[in-house]
C-alpha cells in the first residue's frame, strides 16, 4: 500500500517560486471539471507562482539530446506543422535505407536522393502532412499516429484564465530564456517532453540527463498527472529525484486518496469487470485479483481462454497457441486461464464469463442474441472496457447507465471509458472517475506506482505527547534497540499517525512494504495468503508490536495479508522515506540500524511467527483471557466473570444441575430450581476472580487447578450439602475430582482448535458462525463423555444413558448462554 504523499496546499512558500507541473494534456482539455488539473494551475497563479506546464504522451518517436542543432531545429519546427503528429521526428529515426524507401514514395524527389543525413531530413519535412503520411504507410503499414503536440493545452488555458499570460516553448528543453522571462501570475506550456527520447529510455543516465536540464527550470515540482504515475519517465522519477522533493497536484492527490479508499476498505462485495483485449496484461491483472475482490467479471477478448480452459468453444479468432509471460516463463495463456481459475474456486471468487459469443458482420436486432444482466444493487464495482465497435460500444453505454443508476461505490478508470461515461451522461451517477488507465491496474494489482514513490511523503502532524508515544514504542522495536533518545525523537517525527476501523486492508499479500506500522491501540490480523480465511493460521498483532519492520527497508514484499482487526486502531507509520530523512539528519543512526539488522534477528523473528501460529500458543492466548474459552468472546476479565455467573444463575434455575445425595431409587433427583443461587454466584465469582489473578503470574493450568481446590467448599454447599456435614475427607475427595475436571474446558478448547484448523485449511475458508457453534458443541459432548465418571462420582448419580443425556444438555445449553450472554454485551459495548 503505498504511503501519503506530500500535497500542493502543504508547499510554502508559493508567491514568485517556478513551479513544473506535470499534466495530462486530458485533464486541461476535458469539459469535466471533476476530472481535471486546471484546480492545481488556477491555485498557483492565484498564489502569485510561475507556473510551468509539462506534458509526457503519445507514442512519439523522439530524438537523441546529442542530435546536431539544424536537425533539431529542422525536427521542432516540422512538429508544429505536422500538428504533433511526430513524422519528421520517425523519419529522423530510421535508417538510411528506409529513408531513402520512404523519399521515393514522396512526388517530385530525386531518383538517387543525397547521401548527407541533414539534407534528407530537410527534403522530407518540406512536405505536406498528408503526403508524409502516404508515404510513411507504404513502407510501415501498420504504423498509426496521433496528434501529441500541448499548443491545444495553450489555447485551452487561455481561455480558461483570462488575464493570465499563457505562452508556449516549442523546444522543451530549450525554454531557459522563457523561463528567466515570466513575470508572476503567469503560466509557460512546455511542448511535449516525448519529442526526446531520453524522457522514456530505459537507461538511467540517459533519464537523467534530460532531467538535469528540466530541473533546472523550476523550484518546485508538482505532478498532477496519474495517468503517467505508472511509467518510469525523466520527468516522473529522475526530476524529483534530483531536486530531492515533489509534490502531489490536486488532481493526483484526489486520485490516490479514492485508492486508498477502494484498497484499505473496499465495499463488500467487490465486483470488477475486465474486458477489452490486451491479454498479456489483463490476465496477471485478474490472477492479482483473485483473493481480493468478491467476484470477476471477464468479457470480450479477454474471456475466451478462460472459455478455453473450461473445455469450450472460443472461436476462430482464439489462437490455442498464444503465450504468455509468467514469472519470466513462457506459458500457454489457456494454461494459465486454468491456473486462475482453480485458484479463484480455492478462495471462493466468482469468475462470472459471458453466456454466448455471437459473432455478426455487421450490428444486429436478432432477438435470438440473448444478454444476461447482472444485479449490481450491492457491489463495488471497478470498470476499464475499451470498445469502438459500434454494437460493443451500444452494451457498454447500456452497462454505463445501469451502474450510475445503482448507487454503488464504483470507479470508472482509462480516458476512452471515461469518456463514453461523459458522453452518454452518466458521469454524475459514478462515485469516482479517473484518468489513470494503466495507473489503475497498477493499483490493483497492489504495484507501487514509481512516479507516486519519487514524490515526497505527507510531513507529520504529531505533537510533543504522541512523539514520546511512539519513541516509547520504537524503543521496544528490535530495529531501533540501542537508538538514543534522540535518535527516537527524530524518527518518531518522521511518522504518521493513522485511525482505522476493523477490516480495513494495511497490506496485501504480494504488495511491497513502502512503510511499517507499529500498533499504539487496538490490534491487528496478518494471514498468509496460501492459509487466508482460516482464523488459527492468523497472527495477532497488538499493542507495541509491528508489521513490516524489516520488510519496508529492504522493500521486501509481503508474504501475508494486513487486515485491522478493531475499530478505531491506532497505527503510526513510518515509511522508507521517512527512514532514510532520519538518517540523513542524524549521522550515527545509519551505524546503529546496520548493527540492529543483522541476520539473527531475522531468523528470530520468523522462529516467532510460527511458533505463534501453533495450536498450543493460541490456547494458551485465549486461556489468559478467559478459563472456558468460547467461539465469541468478551474483552475484559469482568466481562467472563459476568457472563459465567449468569450462565451459573440461568443453568441452576432451570434445574438442569445434580443433587449431592442419592435418592432411595438411587438415581440423580434435579434440586429445587430457586435454592442456593446466591451461593453459587458467589462460587463462580470467587472462582474466576482466583484464575484470573492466578493466569496474571503463572500458567493457565495452575491458575485452573488452584481455583478449582481454592472454591471446593463454595461448590459443596452450592451443591446443597450442609456445611456441618463437611468433613475433610470429603473435601479432600471433592477437591481432586475437581482438579481433573478443570482441564476439561481446556481439553474440550485444544480439540475445537484443532479440528477448526482442520476443517478451515480443507475448506479453505472460514467457518461460519453457526458451523463454529456446531463444533464447539460436538466438541463439549466428546470430552464431557471421558469427564462423565468423574462428574457422576463427585454429583453422586448413577452412569446411565439417561444421566449423561442429562448432563450432555446441560453443557450444549451453557454454551449457547454463553454465547447469547456474550453477543448480548457486545451490541451493549
């Protein structure tokens, strides 16, 4: 889950400061406001800045920085004409022969055009658009372009801030005269970045070259753009990298705030809709998926090897053989369909696929064409489709009007999806828009965003009283064992300081730890991804401990899902940022956390983790909460110790108890329902008062046999024998069988752990509330059927059939009392 970042209103000072801000050319010429960056510019120049507006798009063939200065000039100048379209700037890029392919397709060029690069350029930009394209198209058919140039975003924003200067640098990187030359208040449109090629190498120092020469312009960086958050450009990493900050625009800051919102606590249940084409992407997007949302729906291109998998028809345009990447393995890409699908039924996510497939010439009113519609009255959904196909596109609109009409949470993600939303009129009823395509499945697939990871983290908020907290808290930590108090005091500064309600997500199973949470209140749950929905493979992270703690330094990632298991826990976290600002302000904390991360304690932590998910370590956590364990439990020991007297009161009156004398027939004779109930409420007190301050000190098996010998003459005359008839040998009797009878509850919580695990790891989920009764009752009846002789000898009843029928109600009663009891204080608390 990636971090806050810093936002635009937290910058100061702004008035007179150069701002580069990063936007897509989208968002400035967009008719929705929702939807747009012109908030960030507007703020900017209000604020007295000069604002500075970059763009990185298209699928520009760009040109080297070493490129002599008449070629550059020859290229920048044939982009304007071209309208952006980038022909000159490909012709540039290509060999001499196919230079020389694509002169010969252009009228009027010589038969044997010259050898020198420069005048074959030249020759060729002095041509009409259209005769480039032609001829471009009879050497590279298959290539198509589109218009990338930002004089659109020029003409756009002066017209939406009258009064203000609005200029346009036709040489991106050429613009340091223009710069030098803006007057506050005013706004400088860069051309597109991409007519250089540096912008998206993949060569770091041919990135940060241009980068150098961008930076240069500006005080300050803001990127507004989530449509490029995804790509690792100049200008989204290595710029803020080189001024060693960045902010988050208005726009960008909307955007991750909406994801964090679908991501930490998603509406339940979670539907997304994948469709369109682009397998190689979308189908490690679905199996990223499964195990996170509630059910998938796949259509178009996309669905037809999961058709494949299943054994049925794709049609003609299906090829069998197509591959696909996979943990750099080449595999069939129905192979992996089936993959998907063989997980999603271990988790229990749907994958819902179309009912037919019908293939026309043309657009059609068959009646034969069957639809299925979907009820989505109770789903958040996530829709990226991209359809131009005129019947595709008449569904899609279809589908648009549904989902605004439903009042769900849902977010509509890429420009042309958007844009169809707009168009039909459905944007209002959508809860987000975005204009991240790509960014959006990166998130969804809980991927760090690389241009979101180069800005800087939000600044704390903490005052003096929560930094000691969190010092406090740190110095626990094995990490930061040794730090000094000052060295704790400035990484506490360096965190934040976040409220979450039970269920929210903190971190999924594969997603990179950019922070670790260290739990001040409240607690958390973390469960392997391979073991998810089975609650004793769960650990327990409470108050003082951490999640992350070395995971996030290393950007390790995590190997299980993060979920908040309370309301209004309390979590402050740290990023890697945040560490490495600490270092960087206290020079000998660098040496102490090398010494503190060493390999033994790795190890250490890891022998700890399993050692918490053991059978006999989750008994002994429950046992120090309660002496009789149940399914639902109570916080707080006088919570067990209420709900344990009433059941006591509840049973006695019901008569469902044993007399401690025989009857002349020598069976068991039920007591008088209204007599002794102050002496036994007075005994189960006393008892869990005993194993309460006892389970404090020692072990639960102590603080067990203790309170069972301590209260054996409060159980004798509860039981209704006179206390002038109390002899020692009876006591002595009385007290032993209540010794071994006080391990039944613990024996009876070790089988119900036991088989619970079981059944949870074969089901792969959960079990429900009623299955978890279920169990537990089985349970009783099984150990109360080894602890019956004892429970007749001491009770002085005879060991029939009848008697323990008797006695086997009275331990599945208690138990449903118990829990009735226990949910009763629950919707109290």
């Amino acid at each position: 889950m990636f971090s806050a970042k810093k936002s635009l209103t937290e910058v100061w000072p702004v008035n007179k400061k150069r701002f580069l801000v990063l936007v897509d050319p989208e968002t400035v010429t967009s008719e929705d406001g929702a939807a747009s960056c012109i908030p960030t510019i507007a703020y900017l120049v209000a604020k007295g800045a000069r604002v500075i507006v970059t763009c990185s798009f298209g699928s520009i063939k760009g040109m080297p920085l070493n490129l002599p200065d008449v070629s550059r000039e020859t290229i920048i100048k044939a982009f304007q004409r071209e309208e952006g379209l980038g022909l000159t700037a490909l012709f540039a890029s290509l060999s001499q022969q196919d230079q020389a392919s694509i002169l010969e397709e252009l009228p009027s060029t010589p038969s044997s055009p010259t050898s020198r690069v420069t005048e074959r350029l030249t020759l060729f930009s002095s041509f009409g658009t259209d005769e480039k394209l032609k001829a471009i198209a009879a050497r590279f058919p298959s290539l198509s372009f589109t218009k990338s140039t930002t004089i659109p975003v020029a003409k756009r924003l002066e017209g939406l801030l009258p009064g203000v200067s609005v200029q346009h640098a036709e040489d991106p990187l050429r613009a340091a005269q223009e710069v030098t030359q803006m007057p506050p208040s005013s706004v400088l449109v860069l051309e597109n970045l991409r007519l250089y090629r540096n912008d998206v190498s993949s060569i770091g120092e041919e990135r940060k070259s241009m980068a150098e020469i961008v930076a240069s312009y500006c005080d300050v960086f803001v990127n507004d753009s989530f449509a490029t958050a995804a790509d690792v450009k100049s200008i989204t990493v290595e710029v803020p990298k080189l001024l060693k900050h960045g902010a988050a625009g208005m726009l960008l800051t909307k955007e991750l705030s909406y994801f964090r919102r679908l991501l930490t606590h998603p509406a339940k249940p979670v539907g997304v809709i994948v469709g369109g084409t682009h397998l190689e992407a979308k189908l490690p997007l679905i199996y990223s998926l499964v195990g996170k949302v509630d059910k998938i729906l796949v259509a178009g291109e996309v669905a037809l090897p999961f058709l494949a998998a299943r054994g049925l028809s794709a049609g003609k345009g299906y090829d069998p053989a197509q591959t696909i990447q996979v943990d750099d393995e080449s595999v069939l890409i129905h192979h992996f369909a089936n993959k998907i699908l063989r997980q999603a039924a271990a988790t229990g996510v749907a994958i819902i696929l179309p009912v037919d497939h019908v293939a026309h010439v043309r657009p059609t009113d068959d009646p034969a064409i069957r639809r299925r519609d979907s009820k989505l009255s109770h789903h958040s959904v996530d829709w990226n489709v991209r359809n131009d196909n005129r019947w595709v596109r008449s569904g899609n609109e279809s589908f648009a009007r549904i989902l605004a009409n439903s009042g769900i949470f849902s977010v509509v993600a890429g420009n042309n999806t958007t844009r169809c939303v707009r168009r039909i009129g459905a944007g209002n009823g959508m809860s987000h828009l975005s204009s991240g395509g790509l960014a959006c499945l990166e998130l969804l697939k809980v991927n760090l965003l690389p241009a979101v990871e180069a800005l800087s983290d939000a600044s704390s908020t903490l005052d003096q009283a929560s930094i000691s907290t969190v010092a406090e808290l740190l110095k626990h930590l094995p990490m930061f064992s040794g730090c000094s108090s000052h060295q704790l005091h400035l990484l506490a500064k360096k965190t934040t300081k976040r409220v979450y309600a039970a269920g929210d997500f903190l971190v999924y199973d594969g997603d990179r730890y950019t922070s670790m949470f260290v739990v001040a209140c409240g607690s958390l749950v973390a469960c392997p991804k391979a073991l998810y929905g089975c609650s004793n493979a769960a650990r327990r992270v409470t108050k003082g401990h951490v999640v992350g703690l070395y995971e996030f330094v290393s950007r390790h990632p995590s190997n299980e899902t993060v979920q908040v298991a309370e309301n209004d826990t309390v979590i402050y976290q740290l990023s890697c940022a945040g560490l490495k600002e600490a270092v960087n302000e206290a020079s000998d904390l660098s040496s102490q956390l090398v010494a503190n991360l060493s390999k033994p304690l790795r190890v250490i932590a890891e022998a700890e983790h399993r050692s918490n998910c053991k059978i006999d370590a989750i008994l002994l956590r429950d046992l120090t909460q309660c002496r009789c364990p149940q399914p639902s439990k109570v916080d707080g020991k006088w919570g067990t110790i209420l709900v344990e007297a009433a059941v006591e009161v509840l049973l006695h009156t019901l008569a469902l108890r044993y007399r401690p004398f025989h009857s002349q027939a020598g069976t068991c004779i039920a007591a008088q329902p209204m007599r002794g109930i102050g002496v036994r409420v007075v005994f189960s007190v006393v008892r869990n008062l005993i194993y309460h301050h006892v389970v404090a000190t020692s072990s639960p098996y102590i603080a067990a046999i203790s309170s069972a010998v301590l209260t054996t003459p409060l159980r004798m005359l509860a039981g209704g024998t006179p206390l002038h008839t109390i002899t020692f040998d009876a006591l002595a009797a009385n007290a032993s069988m209540s010794v071994v009878l006080s391990l039944a509850p613990i024996a009876t919580h070790a089988l119900l752990l036991e088989s619970r695990s079981q059944l949870e790891l074969t089901r792969r989920r959960s079990l429900r509330s009623s299955q978890a009764v279920a169990v537990a009752a089985l349970c009783k009846i099984i150990v109360g059927l080894l602890a019956f002789p004892v429970v007749a000898a001491r009770n002085h009843c005879q060991r029939n059939a009848a008697t323990f029928t008797l006695y086997a109600m009275k331990q599945v009663l208690g138990l449903l009392l118990t829990l009735l009891l226990r949910r009763g204080l629950k919707l109290c608390a």
